[in-house]
C-alpha cells in the first residue's frame, strides 16, 4: 500500500490544535471571569473537549512523525520514549520551579498567590515527576500538566501500539478498533471508577488519555494507508466540525445519559482529524505554523501567568471600587497576556533548551 505524504506544517489541522489550546485557556481562566461565564452558554464548561481534541492529535501527530522509523528500528522503543520526555519535561520542569519562586516570594512578603490552597507544597514532588496521573493524587500548582504524566505513559506504548496498527490490513478496521477501545475504557471507568471516562478525575488520568491517544494513532495508520479519499475527507472535516458545533446546544447532564453527549462528540473530533489529516496543506500558513508551535507553550504556561495576573487583579477589585465594565475588560486582558507570556517562554527558554538537548537526543 503506498504511504500517504507526510504532513506539511500550517494547515487545518495547526490550525485546529492552536484553537484547542485557546479553548482550554479560555475555559481555565472563566473561572476569573466577573461572571461565571458558562452562565452564558454551557459550551464554557466544556474544556475537556478540547484536551479529548489534544490527546488524539497527539497519538495521530506521533504516528505521522515516527511510525515508520518506529517499525525499521530506526529508534528504538527506549530511545523514542526518551526523545518524548525530553521534549515536555524540561519545560514543565522550568514552569513549575517558577511557580513555585512565585509563590515563596509571595508568601515572603507576606501575602498569597490567588487561591493558596491551590499550592501546598507537599503536592509538588508529584508534580514535578509526573506520576499524578497513576493513581497519585495531586491538586493545585500546574494543574493541567496532569495530561503530560499521562501522555509519557502513552508514549512507553507507541512503538508497540503502531506495531499492532501496521498488522492491520484494511483502513476502515483501524478507526472502528479506535472506537472499540474506547467504549472498553468508558466501561471501566463507569464499573471501576463510578464516573464517566470525560469525568475521571485528574488522578487516573492515564485512565481517560490512553484510549483517545490509541484512536489517534489508529486515524494516523489508516492516513498512512491512503485513506479515506480526498473527497471523503473533506465530508469527514466539514461534517465532524457540524456535528461538534450543533452537538454543543444540548445540555450534557439532561440527557439519558452523559454518554449520549460524549460519544458523539468524540466520533465528530475523530472525523475532524481524520479529514483534516488526510486532506494535503495546499496553502500552508506561517501564522498558523508559528500559532501550532506555541500550543503546548500556551498550554503549560497559562497557570503561571494567570497566577501572576489574577492575583494582581482580585487584590486590586478588593481594594478599589471598580464598575463590571472595567472587570470585563481586565478579564479580557488575561488573554493577550497568556499569548505573550507563551511566546517569551517558547522563543527564550523553551526553545533554547530543547536546541541544546537537539544534539544528544540524535545520538
């Protein structure tokens, strides 16, 4: 079977996971808003759509890159997994240090960083290992690394996972396996854990990322297969992103089943990498690469800022008559500040490290 070409940055699908990332900011920093903002629509309170979006691009990303020198023995299982944690731990590493000088100062000269009980410091260990997504449970600091302890169990498992994948003779088995194993780990999670997959909490997050990084290099090995056509992709693009936008109107928690609002707009996330992976980047887009490049930035440094911000913005709402118009503008500006506090980590810290790493890694 010929192999598809391989992905060429600044396409729809950059395009799409640096919009994930707005939406898991836009959801971490609702809570600061002057009012709740999924008051307005409950969409707002569904940012786990967008990490369910990240965790099967990231096993459909990693099958694209580093299948087929996974399967020649180019890099072995150790090498590659390795290549993976080097590449999220030192910057989640150098995240939290700062977070962490942050808060001591703070609580130096004798105040707190916004909601302290966020930052007991015997949660930090964890943390900074990256188990607290095994079971561990640890609240507060940088919350949303807990998707990267899961994702370096992920990545243990690629090599063997595309291994099983490339036995696979025809395309259309490997979506629907994808699909399998994740009504296998819903059942788990409501038998095991007495929750939803989506609703796990934080703790067993290996739990809720393993399946949907399992779709996501199941849709990448069926790429690799030329398939679906060009044609079915686009339907597969423009249908998912239909889906996922009507499937928003409906209340989640009035349905019969939480299922009945998760499933399908898992099946729609999937049909929208699947098309957008597919479909070739005739116009690539530099803004759109450069925006792609600074997702996981953004990802692991909007805490920080908004710890910094929001700290500096509750203490003065506290001290100082200001109207709900000035809140609302103040709460909007947490965002332009994330972007840029993302691309000063990115272009001198993140970056600079991960170029001197660059030369051992491809030893």
């Amino acid at each position: 079977m010929a192999r598809a070409r391989r992905a060429v940055r600044g396409g729809a699908l950059d395009f799409l996971r640096f919009l994930a990332s707005l939406l898991i900011v836009l959801y971490h920093y609702g809570a600061e808003s002057p009012l709740r903002i999924e008051r307005f629509h409950q969409v707002f309170s569904r940012g786990f759509l967008a990490t369910d979006f990240f965790l099967i691009l990231s096993g459909y990303v990693l099958g694209r890159a580093y299948g087929a020198s996974t399967l020649s023995g180019q890099i072995s299982p150790g090498r590659f997994w390795v290549r993976r944690a080097a590449r999220v731990w030192p910057g989640h590493l150098m995240v939290l240090a700062a977070m962490a000088a942050l808060v001591l100062v703070l609580n130096t000269i004798g105040t707190d960083a916004h909601k302290p009980s966020r930052f007991a410091w015997d949660q930090l260990p964890v943390q900074a290992l990256l188990v607290h997504a095994w079971g561990v449970p640890s609240d507060g600091w940088n919350l949303p690394s807990w998707s990267l302890s899961a994702l370096i169990v992920c990545y243990a498992i690629f090599p063997f996972l595309w291994r099983a994948a490339d036995r696979v003779r025809h395309a259309v088995v490997l979506p629907l396996a994808g699909l399998a194993v994740i009504i296998v780990f819903e059942l788990i999670a409501r038998f095991g854990f007495d929750h939803a997959l989506a609703d796990l909490q934080f703790q067993f997050g290996v739990v809720r990322a393993l399946p949907l990084f399992i779709l996501g290099v199941c849709l990448a090995r069926a790429v690799e297969m030329d398939w679906p056509s060009e044609a079915a992709a686009r339907v597969l693009l423009y249908g998912g992103a239909a889906v996922l936008i009507a499937w928003q109107l409906f209340d989640r928690y009035a349905l019969p089943d939480v299922l009945w609002f998760d499933l399908p707009s898992l099946l729609a996330i999937g049909c929208i990498i699947l098309g957008a992976g597919r479909l070739p980047v005739k116009r690539p887009r530099a803004w759109i690469e450069e925006g792609a490049k600074l997702s996981f930035a953004l990802f692991i440094t909007h805490i920080f800022v908004g710890v910094i911000y929001w700290s500096a913005v509750h203490k003065l709402i506290d001290t100082v008559p200001i109207g709900i118009g000035w809140q609302w503008l103040m709460w909007l500006a947490g965002f332009p500040l994330a972007y840029g506090g993302a691309w000063l980590f990115h272009t001198y810290v993140d970056q600079p490290v991960q170029d001197r790493l660059a030369p051992w890694l491809r030893r």
